[in-house]
C-alpha cells in the first residue's frame, strides 16, 4: 500500500466516525480531486507526490460540509456541474425523475419538444434534457441570484435558456404550448428541520429545502403554473419527498384539469415523484 492509499484509509475511518454516509467514497474522490488524478488511479500516486492538503480537505467534509463545495463539481447522469454556496447540490435521486422524463419527451410526436425547469437551480435537469433529447428547447427558471450564478455558468454554450423568476408566475409568453413541465422544488416540511442532514441543513438555500407546514405549498403553485403553460397532454413531472407518496398525486386531480396522475418508485423502490397529464378539452 503506498502512503496515499494509508492515508485514505486513515481518512475513511475519521469521516466515519464523524458520522459522514458514504466515507469510503468521500475519502477518495477527496483524494482524487487534491492529486488531480480519477479515483481508480489513486495506488499511482507516488509517496513522494502526497499532498498535505489533503487532510484540510478532511476536516472540512468531517465537519460536514458537502463534498460537491469542496471540490467545487457535482455529477449528474452525464454533466459535471459547477456546483459551490448558495445553489442546491443536485443529488442522485434525481436522475431516475429526469431518466422518466427523457422517456416520455421521446415518447411524444414532437418534432422539437418544449420543456420547462421550474426551481432550476445548478441547471442540473434542464441541461440533462437538452443534452439527452438534442432538439429540444429548454427553459430554465431559477429566482434566487445566488443560485443563478452557478446556473448561468453551467449553461454557458448550451441551448438552455435561463430566466430568473418566480415558479409561480414563470414564462407567461409560454402558456399553453410547453410540452413538459419538470421540477425538483424545495418540499421539506418546516417542521422537519432538525432532522434534515447537516450538510444539506446548514448549506444548501433554505428556499431549495423548505415549503410550509407540510412541504407541499411550492408542489400546489407549480401544479397551477404547469397547467397553465402545458399544452393539453403536455405532461408535469414533480419530485417530492419519499415521505409525501400519495399525497402529490392528489394535488393533480380531475377537477383541476388533469388525468393520469400517478406516483413513480425511484431506484431504492421508494415513492420519489409525481407525474400527470393535462386533460384534453
């Protein structure tokens, strides 16, 4: 074993007791990023080239900052984003949402499909949708300033267009001829703070977590603002808490003007979103 690898070894078990979740993993993408080498390639690494660094690198992640902030990326399905304070750090849950909605966009008879990302902040799905559905047109809504200047950078040379503004009032120009509305919006019941993990808790925007009482005021104005700018038939797909499945379902309902509405599993097999279909006149 060289010394990187012992040291790695070292840091797992700190991280561990720090009560970090994935220590193993965090240890040696922290060792990665400070070499400047992938993971797999960490036994490479002469004893010489150890970096000291590494072990502030460690105390920052054992104090429970998010590993995306100290390295300064976040990976989802096939982008690295930009990712550092005051934007959410996109989190592997949702991929399997936006993997549904690539799906059904490629499902649809739509020669260039409009999609809208509503509380978009990294960009993480309105980029992943332009990316994986190339003729789409994708607009991306984010109101945080905070949270747009990493959206902006992500986006940068892409054929997303950002906007800031309010989910709730977005895009009026668009209305009636989107064919996909998605959104990952804050949805954390207030009452649940103190059991929100640290790293999401004390550095990810309070506006990305939280939303009322019972998590669910942003869903109920997004379903508003998405029967508004969807086409009949256009589509709404909604991430929510595992916690809340059945509840957003009922948030879509007939009398409002939408069928189909229905919870989805994500890769744990827990319910992790919504979807629904605006009815036809």
């Amino acid at each position: 074993m060289n010394l990187l690898l012992a040291e790695v070894a070292q840091a797992t078990q700190r991280l561990a007791d720090a009560g970090v979740p994935s220590p193993r993993f965090d240890a040696e993408e922290l060792a990665a990023f400070v070499h400047g080498v992938k993971r797999g390639a960490l036994h490479n690494v002469p004893d010489a080239d150890f970096d000291a660094r590494y072990w502030e690198t460690i105390a920052r992640r054992e104090a429970r900052e998010p590993l995306q902030h100290i390295t300064g990326r976040a990976f989802f399905r096939y982008l690295e984003l930009q990712v550092g304070p005051g934007v959410f750090v996109p989190r592997p849950e949702t991929e399997s949402v936006v993997g549904w909605a690539i799906d059904a966009v490629r499902a649809m008879d739509v020669v260039e499909p409009l999609i809208v990302d509503l509380c978009t902040g990294s960009g993480a799905i309105a980029l992943a949708m332009a990316q994986e559905v190339p003729r789409s047109r994708v607009h991306a809504v984010e109101l945080s300033e905070d949270a747009l200047r990493w959206t902006r950078k992500n986006a940068e040379g892409s054929r997303v267009t950002v906007h800031r503004g309010d989910a709730l009032s977005a895009l009026p120009e668009l209305d009636g001829q989107v064919d996909l509305v998605i959104s990952n919006p804050p949805y954390i019941p207030l009452t649940e703070w103190e059991y929100v993990a640290p790293e999401a808790r004390d550095h990810d925007p309070q506006m990305a977590l939280f939303s009322g009482e019972d998590g669910l005021d942003t869903i109920r104005g997004i379903e508003r603002t998405a029967h508004r700018l969807l086409r009949p038939g256009g589509l709404v797909v909604i991430e929510h808490a595992d916690t809340q499945g059945g509840q957003v379902p009922w948030i879509f309902t007939e009398e409002r003007g939408w069928a189909d509405a229905a919870d989805h599993p994500d890769l744990n097999n827990r319910p992790r979103f919504a979807t629904a279909r605006k009815a036809m006149p």
